[in-house]
C-alpha cells in the first residue's frame, strides 16, 4: 500500500515535497524516488525507538524542512510534530467492538493486545484527521467516539498497480516454479491472530478425512517465527502436512506471480476494514473463498464463494464445488470483475489521499 502511494505521488504528487520516514532496513530504502522526494530518516524497527521518534525525535526534522502535514499510511500519528497530522486507519477492531478480536490468544497476550489496542485509539482520536476504508468504519468512529465528521473521511481501496495480470517479477515467478503439484489455494499474508491461518489445518484435516489429498494452500508466513513452526508442527501431526506449503515472504512486486501460478485465494479473517486480497484476487482473476460474514458481504458482494465462518466442513465443500465447477469459478471470477470497477485505480485512490491533504493543510492555515 505504502510502495504504492509513493509510486502514484511521484507521478501525480509532484507539486509538492514529499519527506519520507521508514523503518530501518525496510524495503522502501530501496525505492527509486523521483526528484521531489527523499527519505529523511529511517527509524529503528523496535517499539521504543518509534515512540521516541513519534514524540520527540521528530521534531527536527519538522523544522528543518519546514512540513505543513505529517501523513501516517495506516498508522498512529505524531504527538510531538506540532503540525497537522493526517492518519489513515486499518484498526477495524477498534470500532468493532462486538466482535472478539483477540479471542484465540492466551489471556495474559489478550490482555496486552487490548491494552495496546487502547493507545492506538487514544493516537487515532488525538489525530487532526482520520482516512479510513470503508464507510462503515467512519460512521462507527463518530458515532462511537463523536469526532467531528469534517475531520473523519474514507477513501475506498484500491487494487495495488503492483499487482495486475500484465507485472511480471521474475524472481517470483522462478521460485513459484518450486510450487507442489495440486490445486493451489493462496492465503498470501503474514501472520496474525486475526487471519486464522490455522485454520486451513482443521480444513486440510477434514479433505484428508474426505479423501480429497491433492488441495495445497499456499502461505506466506515467515519462517522464522514460533507461530509458523507451530502452524507446520500441528498439521505434521495430524498427517496433513502434504496439504500446507509456506512459500514464505514475498515481496509485493511479486505477489502477482503468485496469484498466477494458484488457482483460488481464500481470505478466513475474523475482520477486516479491507484486505488488499480481495481487490487483488479479482484484479488477477482468482475466485476468492471468504467468511460468510456481514462485513465480508458489504465488501465482496457476488465477487465471492462463501462458506460458513471458521466450518472446515463448509469451506472443503465449497472448494470441492470450486474444483469440480467451472461454471462457479466463472461466475465468481466474472463477479469479482464487476465488483472490481466500482473500486478506484491507484491513481484515483492517490489523487482521493492528495485531495484530503491539501483541503486540511488549506484548512489549517484559514483557522492560523
């Protein structure tokens, strides 16, 4: 998302300056950047280095360059910047509160998740202006918290210009040439309670049972990390691991290659304000499998096969309906596509962003 702003600020945001902070060794260190823009600094990726920086560490840096806005790309604004800030937010379970976000972890990790979850709406509430997703989310943060609605606004998603089926990425595409044998179900994410990857274990487990072995779901999960080691572990005990297969990381440039060396996309999240999944499984013509749930509905219409939420009866069902029937998969894929161009493009997605930046930096100086 964040790659993608600055590729359509450097065609359409040239008007202006744009001073880039990134974490250390990100991927945005690497990005060619045209002449209107530089990165400034790069912030070390542990909590407290970013909250330093986001209080007092910042400073300078406003001063130097002398900024009228700070822009957050879906995260928590900058206390201690002393100018506008403008702070997109993908923190759907903050204003969801009916739904139990955090309801798999232990409690103590629950406990903490909630705690945090309890600063970043005080940061988002403290913010001068707030971008959200959907519609939803910005009728529930002012009639939840009373926010002035001049300063509560959404811009619809948008399918990522990285991801179309005309990109190519060929180092992707020569590590999907190790892909097993099978039809192929992508979950391209990393991991997060929410996304209920482990999931895909109780449905593997019930294929097996109903003697369908020739599934794969492909992941994306780091290998490093105990929560993967854990996923692989539990499907190698319940003799399905032939099912799971952890591609690992991908750079977004290559997401493309994966959509196209798949057949299907499955999205099991609890919630969502939007996932760049949706609009890219359609963009990449993949049917997509999601949660039969209110949000999932508002957001996919007709553009999605629906089973019913965390039922790995329901979703093996749908997808041996998906495999044997094509007529199905056309008519999700066809459906995708009409839902796909009620969407943005990148370029309206960006000019939509730029819009509300120059109306409040406008805004600001007025009320000066």
């Amino acid at each position: 998302m964040a790659l993608d702003f600055l590729r359509q600020a450097a065609m359409y945001g040239v008007n202006h300056e744009w001073f880039i902070v990134v974490r250390k060794d990100s991927q945005f260190l690497n990005v060619e950047l045209s002449d209107n823009m530089q990165i400034v600094y790069s912030v070390p990726d542990n909590l407290l280095a970013r909250l330093y920086f986001e209080y007092f560490g910042c400073k300078s840096l406003i001063q130097q360059y002398e900024v009228d806005a700070v822009y957050t790309q879906f995260g928590p604004h900058w206390p201690g910047s002393g100018v506008l800030n403008i702070a997109g937010c993908a923190y759907s379970n903050l204003f969801y509160p009916e739904l139990d976000f955090w309801g798999k972890l232990p409690i103590f990790k629950k406990l903490l998740k909630k705690i945090i979850d309890s600063q970043r709406l005080k940061r988002i509430l403290s913010a001068d202006v707030r971008i959200f997703e959907t519609e939803d989310l910005a009728q529930r943060a002012i009639g939840q918290y009373g926010l002035d609605p001049d300063t509560v606004t959404f811009v619809r998603a948008a399918v990522s210009s990285l991801v179309s089926e005309e990109m190519v990425h060929e180092s992707t595409a020569e590590k999907c040439e190790n892909l097993p044998a099978g039809y192929k179900i992508l979950l391209l994410s990393g991991y997060h309670p929410n996304k209920n990857i482990e999931f895909l274990v109780d449905v593997a487990e019930v294929l097996k049972e109903q003697k369908v072995d020739n599934i794969r779901f492909v992941l994306t999960l780091p290998e490093d990390i105990p929560s993967t080691r854990n996923l692989l572990h539990r499907a190698g005990q319940l003799g399905v691991a032939s099912y799971i297969y952890n591609f690992g990381p991908v750079p977004q440039e290559g997401c493309c290659e994966l959509y196209r060396s798949c057949d299907a996309a499955v999205l099991p999240s609890t919630l969502e304000s939007f996932s760049n999944m949706i609009a890219e499984s359609w963009a990449m013509k993949r049917p997509l499998m999601i949660s039969d749930l209110s949000w999932c509905r508002s957001l996919c219409g007709d553009g999605a096969l629906y089973y019913k939420y965390l039922d790995a009866y329901s979703m093996a069902e749908v997808i041996k309906k998906l495999m044997v029937d094509v007529s199905v998969k056309q008519f999700t894929i066809e459906q995708g596509d009409k839902e796909l161009q009620k969407y943005p493009t990148s370029r309206d997605r960006f000019l939509s962003y730029l819009a509300i930046i120059e109306k409040s930096v406008r805004a600001k100086q007025v009320s000066v």
